[in-house]
C-alpha cells in the first residue's frame, strides 16, 4: 500500500494561492492576458432565400479571424466564432441571437444578413445591453427605434445607396436620358428603400413611372414582371434584388427579348463570378449597381484581405463577404479602444465618438448608428465589374450607356 505524507501547511498554503492567481488569470472577461479564447457570436442564413449572401459573410468573418489570430489575437486572446444557421428565419434569428447571449454566453455580437434579419437580431442586442455590428443592415427601420448599440458597417444607409446613380441619370444629356421608368423590388426591408430612393430622385426630374410592384421574397418565376416591364416600353429599370430576383429577372428579361437603355439592381450584381454564371456573361454588359467595397481600394488591409481571401476560396470575394471582414474590423478597433469586453456601453460609446479605419474606407455613426459615407457606382463591362464613379476611385472612366441589346424591343 502507498503511503501519503502530509505536505507542511505554509506549503499547502502557497500552493492554494498560486492555484487561486493562475485561475483568476485564465477566467479574466476583460482585457488581462488569458488563454481562454474570446468568442464572437452570430447567426447568419447558411440555408435559405439569403444563403448565397450569407455563406460570402460567414468567409468574410473567417478571413478577419485567421488574420486577427495569427496576430495575435483580440486582446491578446485567440478570437473564436460560434456561428449558427438561422435559416433566413426572422424567428430562428430572434432564438439564435437570444441563446447565443443567454445560453453561450458569448463575449461579443456580429450581425446576420439582410436588415430582414438583423432587425429583430439586433432588438434581442439592444434588450441586453450588447454591442452590435452588422455588415448589412441598412433598412431606415434599423434606425428609427432610439437604439444605442447598433452600427451599420457599410458606408450609408439604404435611402441613399443609389445617390449617384441617380445624380447620374438625371444629369445625362436630353437625347440620352431616360423618360420612363419601371420600379420592380422585393419586399425586402433594404432593396425597397433603395429603389423607392431612386424612383423619388427620378420623378422629380420628370423622368415617368410606368411600372411598379414589390413582389414576395420567395417569388421564383419573373416571366410575368418581365413581359408586363416590356409592355411598359419602359427606358429604364431600377429593381431592388437579393441575389435570386435578380438573376430571375435578368433571364426573363433576356427570354422575353427586353433590353432597356439603363438597369440598376441592388446586391445581386455584386456578387462576382455568381453573378456572371447565373446570368450569363454577356447578359451582365451595362449592368449598375452601388457598392460599399472595391477590390482595386488603396484603403489599409484591403489587399491583405483579397489575398488571404483568395488563398483560402479562391476568386474575387463577394461584397458580403468585405462587408462582414469590414463589420469585424469594427468591433475589433472598439473593442482594442476600450481595452475590454466587460462593459460594452463603453464599446458603443466609443463608436458613436470616433471613425474606423476599415477596407471599404473610413466609417463613421451618427447618434442611431447610421453610417455617413457615401456608397460607390459600379458597373459591369465586359465581363467585369468596375468603379465608374466618383471619378477619383473609379476603376473605368467610360460609363456604358445604352445597353447592349437583349433582344428585339417593341
């Protein structure tokens, strides 16, 4: 039998107190050196209407993860992500956020896709007093509810994503401009308020509606919309897409031999390589639409992002996915502000106060969280997409004008 011999109590003693120090340092929730991982929370469509767009997120949040811990990590932890699958749900996004908070208790909040979702995401943040940055979450209802705690991370709200695609029509030569209009969206809480922006800047400029419909998220077939557009003779067509709707009605558009002489479409033409494949590549030549992220940007880590990108999933990354690595750098430059995750009033307040380096160019917030920047023109010519303005960023100092033909019009 082994015999135990009892240890001397002032040796007990030391050993109790280094044990109790080595334990206290390991479970620090603030910024103390610790080899506990600092988790980042969020839910985001993986399934779903919004799965495309929310797949090109969860890469981007990716990206800014490998690059922050092979840095070292956010303050000096390893940063973790716990990402679920909300389904593109509103309830499944209220129940994920909720356990992510309540149950997994995690450190600190990113934002899902679409202000569909992050709408009632960010109600279950604000409820618990959490900091939250969403990388598309540009709906005016995001920020009409005197919330503290939310931050769009894009460079402006949906309302005036479209400014100069807009300032740009209207300022086209009598013989060139547009003299009716077709306002074709889905009932989405960001694409509606864009093309409404759009359509409003338009009419008031004399340029006529003659068709409009805000369709359901989960329309399929664009058959109809497109042949009731080309009864319309409508010039121009600004549709307020996802990723889906917008491949849909390029199609039916091209099956019904309907070319206008402008096209804008919100998201869906800026999803890169997905894009061009869903709609041919031929059928993308003149397309607009407003970005928030160049490839081509001199702003700091952009080129460091579309290498690790690129290393990691190859291609050119999707907006999204800049959009959820810029949210990222967000909530990191708060975070490494305030020195801690313990108070995340603190967080907020510092967003609210200072302006954020980030890859798609320096973010500020007003007092509701709403971004004040300006969003960039980009348009398709051949086969790629490119800057056109402002004139000081742009990647192509041509603007396509009119379309190519998609068929015979009448």
């Amino acid at each position: 039998m082994t015999k135990f011999r009892r240890l001397p109590a002032v040796l007990v003693t030391l050993l109790l107190l280094v044990a109790a120090g080595c334990s206290s340092k390991s479970g620090s929730g603030g910024g103390g050196e610790t080899s506990k991982p600092l988790v980042i929370g969020a839910s985001l469509p993986l399934s779903g209407d919004f799965s495309q767009p929310g797949e090109a997120s969860h890469r981007g949040y990716t990206i800014w993860q490998e690059m922050v811990n092979k840095n070292g990590g956010l303050l000096k932890r390893q940063v973790q992500l716990k990402i679920v699958d909300d389904a593109s749900d509103q309830n499944t996004v209220v129940s994920d956020y909720t356990r992510l908070i309540s149950q997994d208790k995690v450190d600190l909040l990113l934002g899902s896709f679409s202000s569909l979702l992050n709408i009632p995401a960010s109600a279950v943040a604000e409820r618990n007093r959490k900091t939250f940055v969403c990388p598309s979450c540009g709906s005016p209802d995001m920020f009409n509810r005197g919330f503290k705690n939310i931050f769009f991370a894009q460079p402006a709200t949906a309302v005036h994503q479209a400014d100069l695609f807009a300032q740009w029509v209207t300022s086209l030569p009598a013989d060139q401009r547009p003299k009716t209009a077709a306002y074709p969206t889905q009932d989405d809480p960001f694409a509606q308020p864009v093309v409404e922006g759009i359509k409003a800047k338009l009419e008031a400029a004399g340029i006529k509606t003659v068709y409009s419909k805000v369709y359901p998220p989960d329309t399929g077939n664009f058959d109809t919309i497109a042949s009731d557009i080309k009864a319309s003779k409508a010039d121009l067509i600004a549709q307020g897409a996802v990723f889906e709707d917008g491949v849909g009605l390029v199609r039916s558009l091209v099956k019904a031999g309907y070319s206008p002489k402008q096209m804008f479409q919100t998201s869906a033409p800026s999803n890169g390589d997905q894009y061009s494949k869903g709609v041919g590549v031929g059928n993308t030549e003149g397309v607009f639409y407003a970005v928030s992220w160049s490839p081509q940007a001199k702003y700091p880590l952009n080129q460091e992002f579309l290498q690790a990108y690129k290393a990691k999933y190859g291609g050119v990354p999707e907006e999204d996915a800049a959009d959820a690595f810029a949210a990222a750098q967000v909530l990191q430059a708060a975070v490494q502000a305030v020195g801690s995750v313990d108070d995340q009033a603190k967080i907020s307040d510092w967003l609210h106060k200072n302006k954020v380096e980030t890859i798609l160019g320096p973010l500020s917030w007003d007092e509701r969280g709403a971004p004040q920047q300006a969003f960039i023109l980009a348009q398709w010519q051949n086969g790629a997409a490119q800057v056109v303005l402002p004139k000081e960023v742009a990647t192509s100092q041509t603007i396509v004008n009119p379309k190519p033909n998609w068929g015979a019009q009448g």
